[in-house]
C-alpha cells in the first residue's frame, strides 16, 4: 500500500472544520493501533500479555514524523500511523471491499477455540478481555467488545484488499478481480462458522 503526498498539501494539517477525518476517528485509529501492536508483541510471550506492556508504554515507540524535512517535528508517530490507517480503510471503501459479521465472527471462534474439541473458549475470550482492559488497550464492558471486533473487521478488510490490490496488478482486470473476491465472500459467508453471545 502506497501513499503519495501531493506537494503543497499536507494531507495531516488541521482543517478545521473541512478536516477530512474526525478526531473520533482518528482516536478510534490510535486505540485500534496500540492494540494491534500489543497482540503483535503478546505472541513473543506465548500469547500472555505481560503487565509492562501498556497503552502508554507501546504509544511513546512510535518515532515522531518530520514529513518535510526541515529539522521540526509535524505529527507525533501513532498520530501518522492512525492517519495512515484511515487512508487505508478509505481505499478499502472505494474498492468496494466489504467484511461481513459473520466473517468477524469466524475468526473470533478460531482466535479463542479450544485446542481440545476446537469449541468456542469463554474462557480463553475472558482472560483475553481481562488482559487487554488492564494494560489499556480496551475499554469495558461492550465496547471494549466492540472495539475487538472491530479491529478484527479492519483486519479481515485490509487482507482483502492487499489481496484484491496484488492480483489486479497481473493479468485481472480491477472489476474481474473484485467480482471474483464478491463470490468469494459469499461462499465464505455461507460456510461462515457462527456463535452468539449466549455462548459466551
């Protein structure tokens, strides 16, 4: 995924209120990031996230952003990687990619199944919940639930389109490429494994 910066606009300047993305948004990006990169790190540890991994010790590893070059900074590093999230979710939209919540709820029972009869581990989901909320990476109750699959979504979302974007560089054309990812998500829904929160 490649950005370009049209010279003479700074597409992070402050706009006010013609700003392209919200500052909700963007603090969405910000939490949806850190936990990311929080899972990313919890692999190191056998999936255990230990207590001095938090929100506030993974945000200060991001470097600053000096865009143009003049020695001063212009965007703080989770700041720039939260924009750069949303201009890729944005081009997701235009290309038409769609997640399905059944998606989303296939890869929450692989995440959290059982080793032993492959089941949905409430369990396993709760000492996730429980990990994540004290190192600050989800908030309580149903949003922070949210919040997960949200990022899962994201997730599910931006291998489509790198997926969808890589195979339109060959021989496919964008629409043959995007017809064929269509079908594909409906075979995927149909064969989606569901569970519901009465299972958890």
């Amino acid at each position: 995924f490649v950005v370009y910066f049209t010279p003479g606009y700074d597409p992070f300047e402050d706009r006010g209120a013609t700003q392209s993305e919200a500052d909700a948004d963007l603090s969405i990006a910000r939490q949806q990031i850190l936990l990311e990169r929080a899972q990313s790190m919890a692999q190191q540890f056998g999936g255990f996230l230990p207590p001095q991994i938090t929100a506030q010790s993974i945000a200060s590893q991001f470097p600053d952003q000096d865009l143009n070059r003049d020695g001063e900074i212009d965007v703080s590093g989770l700041d720039y990687q939260a924009h750069l999230r949303l201009l890729r979710l944005k081009k997701a939209k235009s290309l038409g990619v769609i997640t399905s919540d059944n998606m989303v709820k296939a890869r929450l029972e692989l995440m959290f199944s059982n080793p032993n009869d492959k089941k949905f581990s409430t369990q396993a989901y709760n000492n996730y919940l429980k990990q994540y909320r004290a190192g600050g990476f989800l908030a309580g109750g149903n949003a922070g639930e949210a919040q997960l699959q949200n990022l899962i979504r994201e997730q599910i979302t931006f291998q489509q389109m790198d997926e969808l974007m890589t195979r339109s560089v060959g021989f496919f054309s964008d629409q043959d490429t995007a017809d064929q990812k269509a079908e594909e998500n409906k075979q995927y829904t149909a064969q989606a494994v569901f569970f519901t929160t009465s299972n958890r």
